[in-house]
C-alpha cells in the first residue's frame, strides 16, 4: 500500500528519481583533484568610507601585514572611489592595515585558503582623529555570516547568545535542525561529523552532545560548515571514499591572538525556576597559551507525555498512558588547557597543548503514569522516584609538529593524540504500584572509563613541473569499559539482590591503521592525481553477563583517480573515480559460547565525481556505494530500564548495511545569497533501523521494547531546493548594524522500504511507500543602535513521514533585547522563548502489532534574564605584533583556519 499525503506528486518524484539515477554528484576539495591555482593565491578587496558622510576616501594605503611580527608584505592604494583589490595574496593568515592621514587606521585579519581564496572587507569605515583602535566600536559592523559555495562561516558576537550553550548556539546555523533528543541533521544529511580546531572532537574526550550542551557560547570564535574534513587524516579518508552525504561542523574555539588575557563571567535565571553561571578565561603569554572556561546549570522543569496505545492483536483493547514528570538536575564542567608553541626557525614549529576536564551532575525526578483500558478506566498506577549522581575526568594532550624545507611546496607534518576520561555513578529508583500494592526499589552503581590514541604522520615531496608526491600514516586505538551494577528488591523481600538481568559490564578495544600514498601533477589548465589507500579496522567487545563476545574485522583496499581541466577563463572541470574492495568478518558469540552468529561480506565500493565550475556556479554529480558496520552499542544486547515503561535493547545480530548514493546538484552564489537545487536517489540493503514494539507483561501493564533490526532494503527518491540569505547594513550614524538571516527549503520525498530482519513484516503495510513534500525556514534579524541591540528569530521544520510513521511540524521562537554598558564590558540580556506556546512533540508510530499516538509537552513559553561582565587587557607587542594600537577585539577574526 502507498501513503501519500498530497496527491498528484508521484508524477513529478517519478521525473525526478529517473533523472537523479542519470547523474551522480561531486563533493568540494575532500574529493576534487589539485588545485588549479599554481601558487595557490587569492585576493582582497574593499571600500574605504569616512565616518558620518559615508563619503569615500581616494587613495587610502592598504597594506598586507605579516601575522606574527607585523612587517609588510604588499600593498595598493584605493583608488579614487575608495575602491581597492589586492592580488595577487598567497594562502595564510594576515593582518589587513587600512590607513591614511587624518584618519584612524583600520586593522583587520584575514585567512585565505582553498574555501575562501576571496576575501570581501565590504565598506571599510575610518574615523577622523588619532583613538586607540580598542575605542572604536568595529563590533556593530560585524558581518556574522559568510557564504561561500564549499562553506558557510558563522562568526556570532561574544554576547550573541547570553548564558546559551554551544547546543543552542548550532541552531542559529543554516541548514542545521536539532530534534527534541538533540540528534543533528544538516541539509536533509544525517550524517554530521564534528571537530573542534581543527581536529576530530573526540579528541576532547567528550562526544559531541556532551561538548556542545558544556561549551558556553561565548568560547565560540565561529562555526564553520565545510564539505571536506578539516582534520587532514579525515581528509584523506574522505577523498577515497567519495561520500557526498557527509556534512562537517567545525568549532573554533575563542582565543587571545596577542599578549594580554581576556575574560567573561554570566549569570542568569529563567521562569522555569533554571539557573546558570557560566566563565571563560583566556591568557596569551606566549609561547603559552591559557584557557579555562566553565558551565554550570540548575534546572527545575516538567514535561507531560501522552501516549495511546491500539494493539493489533485479534480482539485486543486499547490502552491510554498519562505520564507527567517533573525533575530537577544539576551539571557543571570545568576546562582548562594550556597550549604552548616552538619555533624552531620560521618554517619549524612544534605545537602541544594539555587539557584537563572535570564535569558533575546529578538528578532528582519524580514521574507519576496511569494506565488505562479502552473506557480509561485505570488499571495500574504508578509512581517513580529516582535520584542519579556521576562524575567524572578527562585528560588530554595534543602534539603536533610541522616543517617546511627550502625547496618549495617540501613539507612534514607528524601529529599525537592520548586521551584518558573516567566517571563513577549511582542511581536509586523507587517504583510505587496503588492498584496492585506492590514495591519496588531498584539501586545502580556505574564506573566508565576509556582512552584513545592516534598519531599520523605526513610528508610531501615536490618533483618538478607541478609533479609532487605524498605518503602518510596514521593509527588509531581506543578502548572504553563500562560497569553497570544493578541491585533490585520487590515489597516482600529484606535485602536487596543482585540483578544480573539489569546489569551490565561491557568492554571494547577498537584499533584502525591506515597507510597512504598520493601522486599528482598541480597544474591550472591540466592537472590530475592517484592515490591508494590500504586500511585495517577492528572492533572487539564483550559483555560479561550476558557472556556475549564480538569481533568485527574489515580490510579495505581505496583507490582515488582524478583529473582537472580548465578550458576556458573561470570554467573548470573536475572528474574523480573511486573504487575500492572491503573485506568484512563479523562474528558473534553469544549465550556464554553456546551459539555463534558469523557473518562475512565482500563489497566492491565503486564510485565516481564530476563537477563543472563556471565563476560562482557549479554543477555537480555523484556516484558512490559503501557499506556502513553496525556499531558495538547497536549489537550488545543491553537493557537499559531508565524509563521502565520505554525499555532499549541492542541486537547482537545485526548485519551491515550496503547504501549506493546518486546524486546531481546545482549550486549558485551571489555575494551572500546561495541557491542548491539537487535531486538524490539512495538504494540501501540491510538498513539499521530503531523498532519499537509493544509487549503485554500482563492483563494491566503494557510498555514499549526498542532495538534495532536490519530491514531488507530501502529505496528513497528526493528533490530539493534550498536558499540562504544574509543581508548586512552597517548604519554608521549610531554605530550600529542590522542584519537579517534566511534560511529555508522545499524537499519531496518519495520512499519504499520493504521487511524487517527477515524481510517482511517489521513496518506496517500502510508506511511501506511514503511520499510528499516537507519544507523548513529559519528566520534570524538584529538590529543594533550603539548599546543597544534587539533580535529575534523563528525556526519551523515541516512535517515528515517515515516508514513507521510520522513526525509532525515543530517550530520555535524567540526574541531577545539586550544593552552593552561600560564599553561594552557589561551586557544585560533579556528574552522570551516560545513565543507561540509550548515546544510540542507529536509522532505517530505504526507496526505490525500496535498504533502509537504520543504528545510530549516541554518548554513552554518562558523568560530569561542573563548578565555578563567582560574583562579585557592587551599590552602593546612591539616586534611581536601591531606598533600602532592595542588590539581590544581579538575575536574578530572571521576566516575559515589557514590548510597547510
């Protein structure tokens, strides 16, 4: 049976599947060949104005400033419009010095690379008179949002988002939607890796939801949304695998670029009966570099959930559940790194940095559920009490080395990471039974630990003519323990007893190593590459009660071959193959090494790139298959009863998925406007999916069962367009800036998904075939007059069917008010969230054996009131940095980090 909730769309998904499956789409610079430039080179431009009349100034010196101790580089003079362009400027950091007699000069800084070889100043305002450059209110023409066709950059001010996270701080990002369990979408793409500077978060010993939701906003220096990995192992990955559904989010941390130290404390309170204090602390005393910061929250909140439950069995009743939950909770996270640098020559350095975590939470709740029989009359009530307490640490230390020989492009970068985190918990939790006078109380002890480890090595040796050649390695190991120890006693019993059934003790060891080689020819009309790759992963665990065990092996052979082919003046043409072979070997002991479950594959990963790029446009397609493993999480069987009537499982057997992925895209950018219209089709065998099902524990207690199964295949047709805007007005009468975010997009959707772990039967017949047309939009605007500013911002996600179900519209709101006092070293914000009403969650779930209605209500409307307090000291540097003024806005830089 086909689902479709718009009629007469079929036709047009048809259209679009069969021209999606002619063409196949290219990813940016992760999957393209050499670069065409052969000196790798950008450009600077820009208008000067005078400050009041806006009137331009003619011949005003621009000059190119070398980042460490300020000598000049280049330079032009603005013509006599004020107009000016400095090229050619090769990839690197760089401060911009605008100047000209009677006039304060400007300092900016700028990164040039790959993804941004042009750099737009915009309107340059100079004022009349000889103030330091930290008197001057540069912030209020701050451009927040930069939009290139391989990236968009997000720069917030430092008090954009008073007492918010970095969780929060993603959700103003184009493209990005984060649903009510904090799982991360970008562009329809569900796969979202994260990096922090630069480097894989995981470094940090924390996974991204735990940093985003203890990363105050303000250590935010930017946001960058790339198609490439800006960690240059990923990299490497990433070019012989020719993924295009990979989208990367990278975190730059705020830092002091000079001598002096900076700092911001807030505090806050919200309606909601929440409080939080959040500071941050940064030093520079080079060679090392200090930064603390902290988070620490106290919420008070409910949330109300109804569920109704219509089992599929012959002649069942219906069963209602009411469940409202208040609870209380409280986290704080404490980090401190320390960097340091050694330059050995200017073409030698070694970079370390030390970072120590600790982090605390605890939690009471209270949770009262009813159920109920078709007439809602009760049949069981039920009152929980629990109390969890954990903490926890997390040591780490980054190395990185880096030189560059005398002959030109010769180069060797070496890096080492260690990781070491560790925590210990208890839980109790009291179950109360009115209707059938029953007890029970339940006591959990946890200890976690885990470390990883990963060091690469890279150097790249230049032959002549553009010819070069590239080897590097790297290794990975990692290993994580997990102890769950649960006690339980019912109403009758004296003592508590062990409940093997409840605990678990869970351990991992996982390693990847990895060798790779590259050779190529730079050249801007005819270039081109080959590289191999040789890849070993393997994956061992074991759960002690359950006595299961599990060894998962792949070897993978990834070749990459790749041309370019510059015609014409702006026409580019990139063509890139990429096939490869994956040898797989899964086995599973399970029930103390009574049973094995072996599984081996062979897969041949084929796939191929093409893109077209004339000036700002590019045409683009894509064809690539892969195969996903499942995870240790998803294989281990464990029982996790936090919610009693929601229980989750794991699936010791499960097998891989296979996905094969055409895709065509259109992509246009006009300063700070992009349009992408593409067509995707993804046939996938095996998919790893969430099942929830229904189970009776008797007459008057029903609750749900999750885990994951393998459904048999999966064909999904897609057409979309998606716009974003961002329109800047620096209004320099009042200091001021307004500015105006726009993001959104229309997607169809056409979906067949066809049986379960035995290739029938796990999603109802009425899902099997979705299809329609689901959109978003996301509106942010600010309008700043000198110490004031006011913002506001609406977000909406359509709504969506899947193959159990479906998942209804959501949207947000907000708006804030906030004042800069004490140039600008106090900030006073207030806000109201939700607008509208309440955040609502509704879905609607169908399988083989039960139809499930669910509202979880939370976050209703609310007000906030935050205060900063900002403390900033900066030292004139002499050789070491700018002569002509102390630098009181160290975090405007705004460029993507500087490719090596």
């Amino acid at each position: 049976m086909r689902f479709t909730p718009k009629t007469g769309m079929g036709a047009i998904a048809a259209c679009l599947c069969w021209l999606g499956c002619m063409f196949t789409q290219q990813e940016a610079y992760a999957q393209q060949p050499p670069s065409n430039k052969d000196s790798e080179t950008g450009a600077i431009s820009g208008k000067v104005q005078q400050t009041g009349n806006k009137e331009p100034i003619p011949f005003a010196t621009v000059a190119l400033l070398n980042e460490d101790d300020s000598t000049v580089i280049n330079g032009v003079a603005a013509d006599e419009k004020g107009t000016f362009v400095l090229k050619p400027v090769p990839y690197g950091s760089y401060l911009v010095k605008v100047a000209t007699m009677g006039f304060t000069p400007y300092f900016a800084k700028v990164r040039l690379s790959n993804e941004r070889p042009q750099w737009d100043l915009g309107t340059v305002i100079l004022e009349t008179g000889a103030r330091a450059l930290k008197e001057v209110e540069v912030v209020g023409q701050k451009k927040m949002f930069t939009m290139n066709k391989d990236s968009i950059i997000f720069t917030p001010d430092e008090n954009f988002l008073p007492g918010g996270t970095g969780m929060e701080l993603l959700e103003y990002v184009p493209g990005v939607t984060i649903d009510a369990n904090n799982n991360i979408t970008m562009e329809g793409k569900d796969q979202v890796r994260f990096y922090v500077d630069n480097k894989p978060i995981a470094h940090t010993g924390m996974d991204a939801n735990s940093y985003l939701n203890n990363l105050p906003s303000f250590m935010i220096e930017r946001i960058e949304v790339l198609k490439q990995p800006p960690d240059a192992v990923d990299a490497e990955q990433a070019l012989v695998e020719g993924r295009t559904n990979i989208r990367y989010i990278n975190i730059i941390t705020r830092k002091v670029q000079f001598r002096g130290y900076s700092a911001a404390v807030t505090a806050g309170v919200d309606s909601r009966r929440n409080l939080n204090a959040k500071m941050r602390f940064n030093m520079n005393m080079a060679p090392f570099q200090i930064t603390y910061f902290n988070n620490a929250q106290y919420n008070a909140d409910s949330s109300y959930l109804q569920r109704t439950y219509f089992p599929k069995t012959p002649g069942g009743d219906s069963s209602f559940l009411s469940q409202k939950n208040f609870r209380t909770s409280y986290n704080f996270n404490h980090n401190l790194n320390t960097r340091y640098e050694r330059k050995f020559t200017d073409k030698e350095f070694l970079r370390g940095a030390v970072t120590l975590g600790w982090t605390g939470d605890g939690s009471n709740g209270q949770n009262n559920s009813i159920n109920s029989n078709k007439d809602h009359k009760p049949t069981m009530l039920k009152d929980q009490d629990s109390e969890n307490r954990r903490g926890g640490y997390r040591a780490v230390t980054d190395w990185n080395y880096f030189k560059e020989y005398e002959e030109k492009d010769k180069r060797l970068e070496a890096g080492f990471n260690f990781t070491k985190a560790g925590t210990s918990g208890r839980g109790y939790n009291d179950y109360l039974y009115p209707l059938t006078d029953d007890t029970s109380l339940q006591r959990n002890t946890q200890h976690n630990g885990s470390y990883s480890m990963r060091t690469n090595i890279h150097f790249r040796q230049p032959l002549g003519k553009g010819k070069f050649y590239d080897l590097s390695a790297s290794a990975n190991i990692s290993a994580n323990d997990n102890e769950n120890i649960a006690k339980r006693k019912n109403v009758n019993d004296k003592e508590l007893l062990d409940a093997p059934r409840l605990s678990s003790d869970y351990t991992s060891f996982n390693q990847n190593y990895a060798v790779n080689a590259t050779t190529g020819k730079n050249n801007p009309k005819l270039g081109y590459s080959v590289t191999g790759r040789l890849v070993y992963n393997g994956s061992q665990s074991r759960e002690t009660f359950a006595g299961n065990e599990f060894n998962n092996e792949t070897y993978e052979i990834r070749t990459s071959a790749g041309i370019n082919y510059s015609p014409w003046k702006d026409h580019r043409a990139n063509l890139r193959f990429n096939p490869g072979v994956q040898f797989f070997n899964q086995m599973a002991l399970l029930d103390s090494l009574r049973s094995s479950v072996p599984f081996k594959y062979t897969n041949f990963a084929p796939g191929v790139n093409f893109s077209y790029d004339y000036k700002q446009q590019q045409l683009s397609f894509n064809y690539s298959r892969n195969m996903d493993r499942p995870s240790p999480e998803q294989l281990n069987p464990f029982v996790n009863t936090t919610d009693s009537f929601n229980i989750r499982t794991g699936n010791p057997n499960l097998r891989p998925s296979f996905t094969k992925d055409y895709r065509a895209e259109y992509s246009l950018q006009v300063k700070s406007h992009s349009l992408k219209v593409g067509l995707e089709k993804q046939d996938a065998d095996d998919i790893i999916s969430r099942y929830t099902r229904v189970e009776h524990i008797n007459d008057t207690t029903i609750i749900n069962t999750s885990t994951f199964v393998n459904l048999a295949s999966r064909r999904d047709n897609n057409a979309y367009i998606t716009l974003n805007s961002h329109f800047f007005k620096a209004t320099n009468n009042n200091k001021g800036a307004l500015q105006l975010n726009i993001n959104g997009g229309l997607r169809y959707y056409d979906t067949k998904t066809d049986g379960g772990e035995d290739g029938q039967g796990a999603v109802s017949e009425k899902f099997a075939h979705v299809s329609g047309w689901t959109s978003h939009l996301n509106v942010w605007t600010s309008y700043r007059i000198r110490v004031f500013s006011v913002s506001a911002n609406f977000r909406y996600n359509g709504p969506r069917y899947y193959a159990q179900g479906k998942q209804e519209a959501r949207f947000g709101s907000g708006l804030k008010g906030q004042v800069n006092l004490f140039q600008r070293k106090l900030n006073l914000a207030f806000s109201v969230e939700n607008i509208f009403g309440s955040s609502v969650r509704n879905f609607y779930e169908l399988t083989k054996d039960y139809e499930q209605y669910s509202n979880n209500r939370r976050n209703v409307r609310y007000l906030s009131l935050n205060l900063t307090y900002n403390i900033r000291k900066f030292n004139k540097l002499g050789k070491n940095g700018p002569k002509e003024f102390e630098l009181g806005t160290e975090e405007e830089d705004s460029g993507p980090p500087r490719r090596r």
